[in-house]
C-alpha cells in the first residue's frame, strides 16, 4: 500500500480512477478513513485521477500521540500528493477534510484548481466541547462516542432505510486509534479560519447537509458568505452527505468540477 512520511507520521493514500484524467484528492472526516469515499471514487474515477488519503490518527495512517493541528494535517496532504506526483489538483473534503481544504486554500492555493467544501465550518465548535471529548476518549476509549456520533451523521430515515451504509461507517468510528481521534479533536478545537478564508481566491463549492447538527447550514452560510464567488448547496441530509444524498452529491459535486 502507498505510503508517505509526513510531518513525523507515515500517511498511508491510494489512487485510482482514469490514468489520464485530472487529479481529484479526496480528504475524510474525523472518525473515519478513506473508504468513506467509496461510492464517490467508483463515480468521478471515470473521469478523475483519484487520490485518497487516510488523515493522520485515522485508517492505516499513523495515530502519534499528542495534540495535532491543521499545519499538520494540511502539510500531510501535500506530502501526499507530493508523493504521489500531484502538482494541481481539484480537492473535496468532508468535515475535518473541509477544514483541511480551507487551510490548503489560504497556505497553498497554486496547488489547487477548485475547492469543495462539504459539511463543515471555519469553527466548529467549541473549545470546552473538544476537550470533553478529548477527555473522553483518552479516558474510556471510541466506544461511548460511537452511537451518538451516528445519530449526528445520519438521519433517523436513513438509519432505519440504509442500516449496512450506516454500519460500515459505526465500524470506522470503533476502529479509530484514540489517540488520533483525540489527537485530531486538538486540530478542531484551536482552528478558526473565518478570518483567513476571505483570501481564498479559488473557484469553490460549499455543500451543506439541511438536517446536520455537527456543521448546521448556518456555519456552511457563513463560509459562502466569505468566500467570494463560491456557490452553496444545501443537500437534505445530515452529516456524511456524500453517503446519505449519494447520488445527489455527486451530480451536484461533478457539474462544479466540470464547468
């Protein structure tokens, strides 16, 4: 399996898709790996070069102990595509990925064509939050967060239509290191970007999930509202858009990236 070292961790990253398409890295959110992009790297790998990745403290990336920023987690995706000899590329990132795509657009656009910003905010959150669960989970483990982490991602409609989709996403929480996931909570609680991310000068999509109480609309709003010329969709779904509005997502995501 391709792997890099980045930063003081070995990141672990796949590619596929067409060999003479442009590039499309794809970033996870907290809690999960780079097969929450399954269905997506099946769709666009038609017509895109895919990179995926495993976010440091994630998959079968390294889970160093300590708090993580995202100068760390950004600086790990261009070691990636470095690595894997991607110059420019177009970059969707979901939650902490989306976080990862603004810090990417502020500290590196020539790296990028377009941003897609899915599920996610400038500051989510806040500090007191992060450390409880921080503290929880260097304390007793992933296993009291998992349930409540699932209801957050996915509507109680599709949990009750789709329970395999939702349970191949309940087993990435469970297998997540906790000292990545706390270490990638660190990252979250310290980072704002509201600020900085009205530089971001990139053609851009902000994807919003209608019933997501992790990154409600209000923090996708706030984005679009900063980032000049971006567009905003909002996508009747909770959290993980990408798998619970699937084929929505990904009409509305490749009419961006092809335009």
């Amino acid at each position: 399996m391709p792997e890099t070292a980045a930063n003081g961790a070995t990141i672990h990253y796949e590619i596929s898709g067409s060999p003479d398409g442009p590039w499309l890295v794809f970033s996870n959110s907290l809690g999960t790996d780079l097969r929450m992009w399954d269905a997506q790297t099946a769709m666009f790998g038609r017509d895109f070069r895919i990179l995926r990745y495993d976010t440091r403290g994630h998959g079968q990336s390294d889970a160093p102990s300590g708090d993580y920023s995202f100068d760390d987690l950004g600086r790990d995706a261009l070691a990636v595509m470095d690595a894997a000899g991607v110059d420019e590329a177009y970059f969707c990132g979901l939650s902490m990925g989306g976080v990862t795509g603004m810090w990417l657009g502020v500290n590196a656009p020539e790296r990028f064509e377009k941003l897609v910003l899915c599920n996610t905010g400038a500051k989510i959150g806040d500090i007191e939050t992060w450390q409880q669960r921080i503290d929880t989970v260097l304390s007793t483990g992933m296993a009291p967060l998992v349930e409540p982490v699932v209801d957050r991602w996915f509507t109680r409609r599709f949990q009750d239509e789709q329970p395999a989709a939702v349970d191949r996403i309940r087993a990435m929480i469970k297998a997540t290191p906790g000292a990545g996931y706390a270490g990638c909570c660190a990252a979250l609680r310290d980072i704002d970007l509201r600020d900085a991310i009205a530089a971001i000068d990139l053609p851009t999509l902000v994807v919003a999930g209608r019933h997501d109480p992790s990154t409600p609309v209000a923090n996708a709003e706030e984005i679009h509202a900063a980032i000049k010329g971006s567009r905003l969709v909002v996508l009747d779904a909770a959290h993980l858009s990408n798998i619970e509005q699937e084929a929505e997502f990904n009409e509305t995501v490749s009419t961006f990236l092809k335009a």
